[in-house]
C-alpha cells in the first residue's frame, strides 16, 4: 500500500511526503519518507482506522484560539482513530500516541521500521481504509512549537502545535497500467 502525504488543509503546512506499507498478516513493514515540516521537533505519527478512510477537508476545521484550523479531533470523522503510534522504537499501540521522545525528529526524516499492528488495522489497511498522519505544525511561523492555537486537544500540557495534523495520506494500493486500484480514487491512462 502507498500513501502520498499532501498538507492538512488550514494549518499552514507546505510539507510533503510518500509511504509505503508492505502487510504481511499482522507485520507491517513501514516506510516513510516527509520533508517541509518543522525543524528541530518530533512528528508523531499514526495510522488512523475506523474513520471515512480520508483525510479531512477544509470544511473540518474550527476555531481555536481565534484561528481557524484543524485539531486532530477535528480529523477524526474522516480519518478514525489512532490504530498503530509510528515510534522509533518500543511500542506501537495506542497507548504510545504521545510518546513525544520515541517520534522522528526533524523538518525532512525517513522513518523505516517492522512492527505488528492488530486485526483491525491490517483489515483497514487491506481495505485501502488506513490513513497515515504526521502531526505537528508551524501555524504562525515561528519555527516552533507554540501555544497560538491554544492547548492541545489530546494533552493539554502539549501545545496545540505540536497535535495538529500537518501531512495526510490514505494507504491504497498502488495504480497500474491505468486500471483504477480499490480506493485509489483516480484513474489513469
């Protein structure tokens, strides 16, 4: 499966990035490649299941702290919760989604690793449902994290920057010769 991993609308990201997730049963072999984000701080990163099996619109966003973005609850009705924490090392459930220390750190990494994901993601991963998002934002541009949008929706110890999704992806099967592959939305040819 692949993703190409375009900016959440509304939060001011330029960044980009590509995936790709080989799921062989529950092993996942994960690799990542993003640039243009923030420099100097982690990214968590997910895959997101049980949604729409999209990323969010525009139209998803509120107001927070007087400006209009995206929080990553704000993302949930399109692309579902956390399934798997994309941590460099230790664990991946859920539990680890703010496992801040355990994330890449940088504005351009490449992030590759195996682990075993759960039922429930490799079905949605199957399915073309599984959606990746890389969080953390440079809303103002301050090249940091700040507290412009606020406290974060999931920790408010965090600040609301450091939560917001920056880039989105959904992992579908890759197109060939110009036959439309499930979920891939497009067709080519």
């Amino acid at each position: 499966m692949q993703a190409q991993l375009a900016p959440v609308p509304t939060n001011h990201v330029t960044g980009s990035g590509r995936a790709h997730v080989t799921l062989r049963g529950n092993q996942a072999i994960v690799d990542v490649t993003v640039s243009g984000l923030l420099r100097g701080v982690p990214h968590a990163m997910h895959f997101h299941v049980n949604g729409q099996g999209a990323c969010p619109t525009a139209s998803a966003a509120t107001q927070l702290n007087g400006h209009t973005a995206l929080s990553t609850t704000d993302g949930h009705p399109a692309y579902g919760m956390i399934g798997t924490s994309l941590t460099t090392s230790g664990d991946t459930s859920p539990a680890s989604a703010l496992a801040v220390a355990r994330f890449p750190v940088g504005g351009s990494f490449h992030y590759q690793r195996t682990i075993t994901v759960t039922d429930d993601v490799a079905r949605n991963i199957k399915a073309g449902k599984a959606v990746l998002v890389v969080h953390g934002i440079d809303y103002n541009g301050s090249g940091k994290f700040t507290n412009v949008l606020g406290a974060s929706d999931l920790d408010p110890k965090l600040p609301q920057t450091a939560t917001a999704p920056a880039l989105c992806g959904v992992l579908a099967a890759p197109m060939h010769s110009g036959v439309m592959t499930p979920n891939s939305g497009q067709h080519t040819g």
